[in-house]
C-alpha cells in the first residue's frame, strides 16, 4: 500500500480508504466512482465489464466492444435503432441491396479458396459463425436469399437449380410444370368436355 493510507482510485487518482473501496481486476476504486464509463450507472461485481483499464455495465460494453450485425446484442424480443455513436461507434455502410449469384462455375471445387469455402452470391469468404449450408454450397447467413425475390431462405424453404438457390413459391413459377391444370390449387375450375 502507498503512502497515504490506501491505494489509488482507478477513476479519479485519488486514496481510495479501506471503508469506500471496490477491487475489480486488481485495481481498488471508490464506490461512487465505480460507475460505467458511458451511461455512468452504479456497478457491482455482476454489472461490470472491464476492457484494458475502462469499466463499463455489461449493456454499454456490448454495444461497444461486442459483436455487430442481424441477431447480435438485441436480446429476445427487441429492436434497437441504436447505431451507437453515443459510444463512439461509427455505424457501417448499408448493405448493398441483394444480386442474384454470377458464378459462371458452380462446382464446389471451384469455389474453394485455401481451404476455406467462399459464398456463391458475393464471391467472399464464408467463417463457420456465419455459414448456411444449401444447395450444396456454404453462404452466408445474409446471402441465402431467392434469387429471384430476395426472400430469406430456411432448409425448409430452400429450392435449388443449377447452384443457385429460390424461394418455393418462385421455383415452382420458374421451374414447375407449365400448362392447363398445373398450379391452379384445390377447388379451381378444370377443363371438361
């Protein structure tokens, strides 16, 4: 211990006595400068987030340091409109709108490159965290859209042809029997003489 009578605050620099400490990860902090760097809520053992020498609640350090994109930090039933620049986070550049693949060669082999697999529809690699399998080719979860429509896909709505990916609805427009009687539904009026 310094002289003094105690440690340093790890906020404010200044003795921090035994009777107003908080340790965390080491280091000794007053309890009223134990508060989240961003939105300055009091913390305690199970609220609190350390990055390098920062405190954060566990919610400002997701937004912070966690990851981005569909389906991350949202939680089950929300939709946030934060893009986090209260954070000192820069929101990403929209996404391009969706394209139907180009990949003149659809084989597997093909779109391999070092070992790793890479998406049909944009051409870039594809990490285990974010791959659909479909069709026969890995994509990405944001990829594996209809071609046609642009409809997200599931396994149990997935048609393919040829490497490329449709909705049901549009492979059955595209690809199905064509012709009287075909695609009318139950209860349609048929032809009879």
């Amino acid at each position: 211990m310094p002289f003094g009578g105690g440690n340093k605050c790890g906020c404010c620099q200044k003795t921090v006595y035994f009777a107003e400490e908080v340790q965390c990860e080491g280091k000794s902090w007053h309890k009223s400068c134990f508060l989240c760097m961003v939105c300055r809520k009091n913390l305690d053992s199970t609220t609190v987030a350390v990055h390098v020498d920062e405190i954060y609640c566990k919610s400002c350090y997701g937004k912070k340091y966690g990851p981005k994109g569909y389906g991350f930090g949202g939680g089950a039933g929300t939709l946030s409109m934060d893009t986090g620049e209260g954070l000192g986070i820069h929101p990403a550049v929209v996404q391009a709108p969706h394209r139907p693949t180009n990949n003149p060669n659809a084989s597997k082999f093909a779109q391999k490159a070092g070992g790793s697999d890479v998406c049909p529809r944009c051409g870039k690699t594809v990490y285990a965290a974010e791959k659909v399998i479909g069709g026969g080719n890995s994509w990405h979860k944001g990829c594996f859209r209809c071609a046609k429509c642009g409809k997200g896909l599931e396994s149990t709505t997935v048609a393919d042809r040829d490497g490329e990916i449709f909705c049901k609805g549009c492979y059955a427009k595209n690809f199905g029997p064509k012709g009287f009687g075909f695609g009318q539904g139950a209860g349609a009026l048929a032809y009879s003489q």
